[in-house]
C-alpha cells in the first residue's frame, strides 16, 4: 500500500471526547498518524486539503459488536461488504463476536479473519474468542492461545452458559491471566422459546415472551462470580431498566464491571413490532417503554459506559417469515452514528458526550485503541455533517444486510469523510 498522503483538515469543528477538545481549527495528517492540531508542522506542505466547513471532525468510531459473517455465513453478508459498510459509517474499528461458522474457538480461525481484514486495509477488525468450545458450554477454550492469535476477548455471543460451575471456572482463569470476559446476561431456560418481550404486546400477538428476569437472574449470577473472582467483566447488550439499576449499584459499590446497550434499544420498544414486523425481531428482545427509558437514562448518566450497532445483517430469506420463525437480528454499522445522534438530541445530551459513547469509552475495552484525536496517534478520523439528514433505505446502505426497523425513518448524521490510519478510505 502506497505511503499516507500529507493530509490538512480546514475549517472544521475538531471534536475530541477523551481530552474535552472542542474546536473549530485545522489538523495536519502525516504518515498516518495527526501531526499537529492549529499549527502546521514545520515546513508543511500538503498532497490534499479536505475542507470541512460546517463538519464535525471526530475520532473514528469504535463498535463493540459487528457480526462480519465470515467465515461459514457468507451467503448473509462478507468481509469486504460489511467493513464497506462500517467505513460508510464512520466506524473504522470494529470487534466480531465468535459466532461465526465455525465458531472463533481455534488460532487458526483468527489468524485467518485478521489476515483477511488486513488485506482489506480499511477498518481494523479486532475477533471476540469463544468462551467455550465450539460455543457448546462444556470445555473452556484456549484463552491463552486465542489471546496470542489477536483475540482482545471472550464471549458466548448470545450462547448461554447453563454450567455455572464452568462459568467460575472461567472467571477465575481470565482473572489470573488478565483477559476479558464480554458476556450477555440470559438464561438459558427462562425464556427459551420466546421472541418477544413477555408483555402486553406479546400476549396480544399470541407470541412467545421472554420475561425480564431471563436477564436479571443471569446478570446477578455475572456480578456475583465476578465479585468473588475479580475478573474484568463487560456485559453486553443490556435490555431492562432493572438490569442498569443492578449495574449502577455494582459501580457503587467499586465492582470494575462495564456495560454496553444496542443503539436500537435506544429507539425502539415492544410496540415497534407493530403487527408481526420481522425486521424489530431482535436479540435481545425489544422491551416496554419503560425499559428502553431507563436504557436512555443509564447512557446519559454514566451508567452503561458504551453504545454500539450490534450488527447482524440478515438475508431477505431469513427475514421474509413469520415473526417467530424470522431471524432475529439487524443491520446497523451505517446507523450507529446517526442513532446516537438522534438519541443525545432527544436527551440534550451535548454532542462531545455522545460522542464518546462510541469512540473513547469502547476504546478503553479493546486494547491497543485509542479512541481520540491525540497529535501522535493514528489518524483514523470521521468526519461527519451533523446537519444532513438522510433516509434510510435498502439502496443507501452498504451492508448486504438491508434488514433494519429503521428503514424508512429520517435520521441526522451524513458521514463526508473516512479516514483509517491516514488513508482516505471513504468519501460522500
């Protein structure tokens, strides 16, 4: 790959959540990496000057779970598309869950999907390790082994793990060798066959519910073990306001536990399945209105540290069926960034502050990001009109997977501009 060209940014609102820096002012871009802010480097002499008068330049986006499909799911969405889809987005780091087929449980795998998103050169792809052996719950993996490959975590996905004896034993062996475990609290039986918020809704639709305590029960077993293990533990894709209550007294009480919700619980709730609408059939499910209020609440007050896509592209097949026999899941690289908006615009949440909630914080849980605009890191850089509204339709999004509850919806946030690591990697 040809050397980063000499890059100046003019005129732009400079926005950096992880040092408050909030201006508008030009940066210099030099091999790969911010050169200076304000002041031009000595002897400066630029190869291209973006100008972006009436933009927002950002750090690069950083989401916590984008499911690439690859390897084994490629008739659903491939490598190449879906980081076209995050560079689209603004995202140009990414981490992917291990439920891929085969599952990320062996070096092997990894190296593979690390291989194969270098050779992309546009978005870094951090893998997710299996917790468990093919994800089946019986045997541990090799954590330490998977670690060496390039794994920065381990997770079941949205597998559960019935054995809790297994799941101490997990703790325990992360705790001792530092690594992190990003699990999402459901159990494994209450529940089981349901696909919609046991509620109201639910009941009315004759639908099968998933009631709230199949995640409480599980997230108190999460704190508990982790409480006596000291494992680093994240817990992923909150869906209840007792959940973000359960969080906030943990924080309390000093427990270094973090957490993350899905940016369309933010939006959406039970009532959005409307009359069996496949594209809001969701894991976790979408859950009342209060719940997604409290969601709201726990973002904005500090509680879940982090927002992220939870990408899933679903193919029209998987879709196009019966609200109980459709595939749960949604695309949503290209949407974090203007949800998030939308959702700090409804909160009067500053956009310094919303904005960190997908750059700087999730950066804290992958390690070797930065998540910031820092003169001397690497130039991976949004640049983004905040203004510019769009619609969301099949034509206007990259991912193979069209399938989103938002389509037809006006959202703010039109990213310009994509930078990874000095490169433009993409531009509207």
């Amino acid at each position: 790959m040809m050397a980063p060209p000499r890059i100046e940014i003019v005129n732009g609102r400079i926005v950096d959540p992880a040092s408050r820096f909030d201006r508008e002012t030009t940066m210099f871009v030099v091999g790969g990496k911010i050169a200076a802010i304000g002041t031009a480097p000595s002897g400066w002499l630029a190869d291209r000057v973006i100008d972006a008068r009436g933009l927002v330049v950002a750090p690069g986006l950083i989401d916590l779970s984008a499911r690439l499909r690859e390897p084994g799911l490629e008739h659903k969405a491939t490598l190449e598309s879906e980081v076209a889809a995050a560079i689209a987005g603004g995202v140009t780091s990414l981490a992917c869950p291990p439920d891929t087929d085969p599952p990320l449980d062996e070096p092997g795998l990894v190296e593979m999907l690390k291989h194969r998103a270098r050779s992309l050169n546009q978005a870094h792809v951090y893998p997710i390790g299996a917790l468990t052996v093919g994800l089946a719950g019986e045997a541990l993996a090799e954590m330490g082994e998977l670690a060496q490959a390039g794994c920065v975590a381990f997770s079941q996905a949205d597998v559960a793990l019935a054995d809790t004896e297994l799941l101490r034993r997990a703790m325990q062996y992360a705790a001792t060798f530092g690594h992190r475990l990003w699990l999402r609290p459901n159990d494994p039986y209450l529940g089981r066959t349901g696909v919609a918020h046991d509620g109201e809704v639910a009941t009315r639709l004759g639908l099968a519910g998933v009631p709230h305590v199949a995640e409480t029960i599980a997230l108190a077993t999460l704190l508990t073990l982790a409480r006596e293990t000291g494992v680093s533990l994240h817990v992923c894709r909150l869906s209840c306001a007792q959940s973000v209550d359960m969080i906030r007294d943990a924080k309390r009480e000093g427990l270094p536990v973090t957490c993350d919700v899905a940016v369309h619980h933010l939006h959406l709730c039970d009532v959005d399945i409307g009359w069996f609408d496949s594209h809001a059939r969701l894991v976790p499910p979408l859950r009342s209105t209060r719940d997604r209020d409290g969601l709201r609440a726990g973002v904005a007050d500090g509680t879940i540290d982090v927002v992220c896509s939870d990408h899933a592209p679903v193919d029209d097949d998987g879709k196009q069926l019966p609200f109980g026999e459709a595939e749960p899941g949604a695309t949503g690289l290209e949407l974090l960034l203007p949800l998030t908006l939308k959702w700090a615009e409804g909160q009067g949440i500053a956009l310094i502050d919303a904005l960190a909630k997908v750059t700087s914080a999730p950066a804290r849980l992958i390690a070797g990001r930065t998540g910031d605009l820092a003169v001397g890191g690497d130039a991976d850089i949004c640049i983004f009109d905040p203004a510019a509204w769009w619609k969301v339709d099949r034509a206007a999004l990259r991912s193979l997977g069209k399938n989103t509850p938002f389509l037809g919806l006006e959202v703010p946030g039109r990213v310009r501009c994509t930078l990874v690591g000095g490169h433009v990697v993409y531009e509207a």
